[in-house]
C-alpha cells in the first residue's frame, strides 16, 4: 500500500504537500513541546509559527480557567500569570493532583461538535467528538464509550 492507502481506502485522502509534526501536549503544565527541530528548521513550514502563536495562547488561556479551581491559584484576570502558575504546580512536589484539569466534570457528551460550540459548560463537560453519519452499526460508538467511561471515572475518583 502506498504512503496513504489505508486511510484513502476509508475516504480519506491526504494532499501531497501535507506535512506532519510531532509534538507533545503536556496537560498539566499547559504547554507544547514540539519534535525535531532540525527538521523543520531544514524544511520551514510557513503556516507553523502562527500556530505556535495561537496554541500558546489557548494554552494560556486554559490555564487562567483552570485556575478557577485552585484554592492557591491567582484569581486574577492575566491569561500569563495564571499559566506561570500552572507550570509552577505542575513541578510541585507538594501537589498530589498537577493536572486537576477534569475533575470537575459532571457529564460526558459524545457527538457533533456543533451541538456544544456556543454552550458555557463551565469545564463540567468531558466533550468527545462523534459523528453517527460515519457508524452505521454503532462500532465506533462502543470503543469510544469503552474508553471515555472508565477515563470519566477515573478522573472524578481524584
């Protein structure tokens, strides 16, 4: 099989010119850690550094709401803060629970991102994206339910 044919037997074609990179998305520091760094400084990808730009900030971001949830964490409306705070916990030896990112979640919604996109859950949500179009017998349904009920668990057991 070439580079794509099992996924473009499923329909799903990949362009040419599509580059992959490997990257690591630490949760409970809020930051990304991204690999071979040669590689991409030998073979520039234009549109990378605007990405970096923009995870930054929705990581920053993320932590200044996880930080509603710490009784020690700055209640303060700095996005940059809130994340020095995060990465500070995150390496505490005195923090049991780093992460601390879902523990509050009440429910679990499995389906379209379209049926949550305007909702304020408050972080009570664990949201997993779900498209029944796709599964006609229901088989990708179960291991996604497979996975996300003991992970539910798991998490509010913290």
């Amino acid at each position: 099989m070439g580079r794509d044919g099992a996924l473009s037997e499923r329909g799903i074609d990949i362009p040419d010119g599509t580059r992959f990179i490997a990257a690591l998305h630490n949760t409970s520091r809020d930051e990304m850690t991204y690999f071979d760094k040669h590689l991409l400084a030998q073979h520039p990808v234009p549109a990378l550094h605007a990405f970096q730009q923009a995870m930054k900030k929705a990581l920053q971001r993320n932590a200044r709401e996880r930080c509603r949830w710490f009784e020690l964490g700055p209640q303060s409306h700095s996005n940059e803060e809130a994340h020095e705070h995060v990465i500070e916990r995150a390496s505490s030896i005195f923090e049991p629970r780093p992460e601390y990112n879902h523990s509050n979640n009440l429910y679990a919604i499995v389906g379209r991102r379209a049926l949550t996109r305007d909702l304020f859950m408050d972080r009570r949500a664990f949201l997993h994206s779900y498209d029944p179009q796709t599964d006609a017998q229901g088989d990708i349904m179960a291991r996604i339910l497979s996975a996300v009920i003991p992970v539910c668990g798991g998490i509010n057991l913290g």
